[in-house]
C-alpha cells in the first residue's frame, strides 16, 4: 500500500513537471516570436513598414525646416530630436509601453492563431447553412482574374474596416467595453509600441469580430460565385493591408503629424486622423474610429481632422489615468472597474 502511495505520488509530480516543462517551452517560442516581430511581415512593426514611417518622418522634418527658412534645429542632430524627442522618451508612458510591449506580447499570442481561425469556421458554417450550402467543409482559396482577385481583396478588407469601426465605436461608447479599451488611451504620449498597448479583452473582441467578419464574407461570396478567389498578397500578407502599412502605419501612434494633403484625408487613414482620436481635447472625443477608410467617419458623423496638432493631447485627460501606471494595473484595473460598471452606482 505503501508502494502504491508512493507510485501515485511520484506519477503526480511527473504529471506536474511534465505541465511546467511544455509551458515554460510555450513561453520560450513565444518570447523567440515576439523577438522576431520586425523581420515578419505580418507584423505592425516591420522593418520596411519602420523604414517607410521613417523616411515619412524625415519628409515631415524637411517640409517644417523649409517653413520655418532654416531653423536653428536643422541638421543630423535636430533630426535626431525630431524623430526622438525627450519629451517623448523621458516619460514613463514610453518606456510602460516598451515593457508591456514584450509582457502582454506574450500572452497575446496565446489569444490568436487557433482562436480566430475556430472562430472564422463556425461564421462560414454558420452562414453557409443560412444560405442553404450543401458544402460547407473547408474552403481553399483558388487563382482567378486580376480583376476579381483584387475585388474581393478590397471588398474583404472594407467589410472588416467597417466591422472594425463598429467594434471600436462600442468600445468607446459601451461602459463595461470601455472598462478594457480605456487601456489603450491612457498612453500620454504615443510611439510604435504604443500600438500594443491593448488589454486581452479587447483582443478577443477585435479577434472574434474580425473572424467572424471573415468568415461571413468567404460564404456569401461562395454562395454567389460558386468558390472564394484568393487574395493577392505582399510577402504573405494581404495587398491592402500592407499598402496601409506601409503608408506611414508606425506613424500613427507617434507625435509626428502627418495629415494627407487635399481630399487625400478623406479617402485613406493617415498618421493625423488617428492621432486626434487619441486625443483628450473635448472636440476630438470620440472622432475617428475608423482604421483604415475614413469614409466610415464621415458616413457616421465621427470624422475630425483639423489642419494642425495645436489641439492635440493625448491620454484620457488629467488624472484619469493615473492608476494605469504598470504592467500589472494595465491587466487588473479594468477589470475592477468592469465589475463597478456591472454592479452599478452605489446606493446611499
């Protein structure tokens, strides 16, 4: 009996170690993935996305060097404070936003993958039925015309920018969503990584809606044409996406304002239009939910972009996010504070 007790005993500890022998081999390939975001094109920060945003940057510098007739800031060294101000560096909410880069990175990738692709299955079983498919098994993308393939990339990419827009506009607009997405905000001044600064809530949200989009789009088209074309794509990712991406993304959360010339602005997102939806100024709130066509904000009645920064200040205003001032706060704090939003006001 004895035996028996031990031989349990020992079978649970390899059961245990054998469980923290695959996490720890599941944190290590992430952390390995993460290292490896600049050199995946699918990835936000790139290398050639960075080195467009970049030469964007400097474009912006000239441009404002010609304007002010030679000012005392030009050269290498003024570029350098042009591109990387301390106003900007020396602040904790750039370097907060460097660690949670690689913290919640982590994690992040537990949340996609497997997840959205279960979810775009269900949506194109689900749809495809409604439509009366009889085959609604996995579907292989096939070659078509130019045309077409470049149609349905634009139209697959436009419904997700709209579904996009409708999640985020109920982020904002929805308290116990905005519990989570408030994390996103709090960032008082921007850089690349701030792009990251997301709480695993509001990857979910954005994760199954996208899917979901997905998915509902890949059976409607079936059901119309009979198979899905495939999407022309850019070093893996699609040609729209990378286009976005490539037209000064990195931009977007930075302190450098780059608004789109003439009607420009109204057509594709630039840096400017998401800045201001950063922004805490009280005719910037809740402007510029779209992503990537601001056709939607003006559709809506949500689009701002003035002609210059003066205005702008980003953050979710004075004092309002001074609890989210840590890697662990950026976790818990909405989470407390959904409850709060679930409970309701307290009575006297």
């Amino acid at each position: 009996m004895c035996w028996a007790y031990t031989a349990e005993k020992t079978g649970a500890v390899s059961h245990i170690w054998e469980f923290l022998r695959s996490m720890t081999a599941a944190v290590v390939e992430n952390v390995l993935h993460v290292l490896a975001y600049p050199f995946v094109p699918g990835e936000r920060i790139y290398i050639p996305y960075l080195l467009t945003s970049l030469a964007a940057a400097t474009g912006v510098y000239v441009v404002s060097l010609r304007r002010a007739r030679g000012s005392s800031v030009g050269g290498p060294g003024g570029l350098l404070q042009f591109l990387f101000p301390r106003t900007v560096w020396s602040t904790r909410s750039a370097w907060l936003d460097v660690r949670y880069f690689f913290l919640h990175q982590i994690v992040r990738v537990f949340i996609y993958g497997a997840f959205a692709v279960a979810i775009t299955t269900w949506s194109y079983q689900l749809v495809a039925g409604a439509l009366g498919l009889t085959n609604i098994g996995p579907v292989t993308p096939r070659a078509a015309s130019w045309g077409v393939e470049l149609g349905y990339a634009l139209l697959s990419f436009a419904l997700q920018d709209l579904v996009g827009y409708a999640i985020h506009y109920g982020q904002h607009r929805i308290p116990i969503l905005w519990a989570f997405h408030k994390v996103h905000h709090s960032a008082r001044v921007m850089h690349p990584l701030t792009n990251y600064r997301e709480h695993p809530v509001d990857n979910v949200v954005y994760a199954a809606g996208l899917a979901a989009c997905s998915g509902a789009t890949m059976a409607v088209v079936f059901a119309m044409a009979g198979y899905v074309p495939r999407i022309p794509t850019v070093g893996g990712v699609g040609i729209f996406a990378a286009a976005f991406n490539l037209l000064g993304y990195n931009l977007r959360h930075s302190h450098i304002w780059l608004r789109w010339p003439g009607p420009l602005v109204y057509v594709f997102g630039c840096p400017a239009h998401h800045q201001v939806h950063h922004s805490y100024h009280p005719s910037h709130i809740n402007k510029n939910f779209a992503f990537v066509f601001p056709v939607w904000d003006l559709i809506f009645g949500t689009f701002r972009v003035p002609s210059t920064n003066a205005e702008v200040r980003f953050g979710l205003g004075e004092h309002e996010d001074d609890e989210l001032t840590s890697c662990l706060r950026l976790y818990w704090v909405p989470f407390r504070d959904a409850a709060r939003t679930l409970r309701g006001p307290r009575r006297g």
